[in-house]
C-alpha cells in the first residue's frame, strides 16, 4: 500500500500532484501542521485521510479536511489495523497544547488494542528523541506499546534525528519530515 505521510512542515510539493503521482492510496499526517498547510486535503475525496494531532496543533483542521483523527482509535483499511497518539511529553503548562504527562500516556494507552501500523506524533522514549530534553523527549507509554503489541510499523515526527533509528525490537519506524511517500 502507498502512503503519504505528512509531519511538522508543509509537503515541498502539492498534495494532488504527489497523489497522483505515486498512486497514493492513504494520506496519514502526524501533526504539527496547519489547516492552510494541508488544503488541498479538501479536493481529495476519493481516498482515506488519517491522521493525529501535535503539540503546536489548534486541534481544529483533522474534522474539517475529512480526516479521521486517530487519537486513541482504531482504523482498518486494505487488511491494515491503524492506531493513534497525538501530541508530545508536557513541557510547559498550556491548557490549549497537545501534550500529556509520560503518566496521562500510559494511563490512556495502557489498555489500548495492538495494531499494525502506530502512528503518534512523538516517538517512543529512547528512539529517535532527546530525552534529557523534555520538550522532544519520547513517550514511555508508547515504547511499552511497542513492547507489548509489537505492531509492523511505527511512524512519527515532532523531533529531528540526526541518524533516524529504524528498528525497535521487530517494528519498523519510520521518522517522517514534510513529506514521505511510504510502501506498506
């Protein structure tokens, strides 16, 4: 399956070109962008959107562009089970930013189902994070998730990477940065 995925920048080209492209058959943005940034999202209809929230989100562009926001729920297409996580470790005291406590974390992820393909905006604790710095330290709850349901495929954003790290036990991650079109 040919996904696009879309993180913390506006794509470096236009949406419906790359689409068309590469025959895209599943948009997946994780967070951190604009509802100008992915417009063009209006005029595709004819293919699913998918999708999390970041912590620089105003939580109001998923709904309207007809993406299905992802945060602790599930969604199935072409014999793939999706599951989400939106924002970042809290490193400030902002009511209106997404972000959660590595507690709230593992509270809200601790009983959720095991999928195929996670998609979170932070990574996981220790991959591909800074974590003696909060503000893009990875989530504990989500490298536990890991742990325990071992999904195929992991993709996030929110940091930057010097060498992106691409395995955590048998589960492929995949850093995203704009704009990446991905095989499944």
């Amino acid at each position: 399956m040919r996904v696009l995925a879309i993180a913390d920048r506006p794509p470096r080209k236009s949406i419906i070109e790359t689409v068309r492209e590469y025959e895209i058959e599943l948009i997946c943005t994780l967070g951190d962008l604009t509802y100008f940034d992915l417009i063009e999202l209006e005029r595709i209809n004819d293919i699913p959107k998918i999708g999390v929230y970041g912590n620089h989100d105003s939580r109001n562009y998923l709904e309207s562009l007809g993406i299905i926001n992802l945060h602790l729920r599930i969604f199935s297409f072409k014999g793939f089970v999706f599951g989400g996580f939106e924002g970042c470790v809290r490193y400030k005291e902002d009511p209106a930013a997404v972000m959660y406590t590595q507690e709230e974390a593992e509270s809200m992820l601790r009983d959720f189902p095991c999928v195929d393909v996670f998609v979170s905006h932070a990574p996981p604790f220790g991959i591909n994070d800074e974590p003696d710095q909060l503000a893009h330290q990875g989530f504990k709850a989500v490298r536990e998730y890991v742990h325990r349901c071992k999904p195929r495929y992991l993709l996030h954003g929110h940091t930057y990477p010097e060498k992106p790290v691409e395995f955590l036990d048998n589960t492929r991650i995949i850093y995203v940065y704009r704009d990446q079109v991905l095989t499944l």
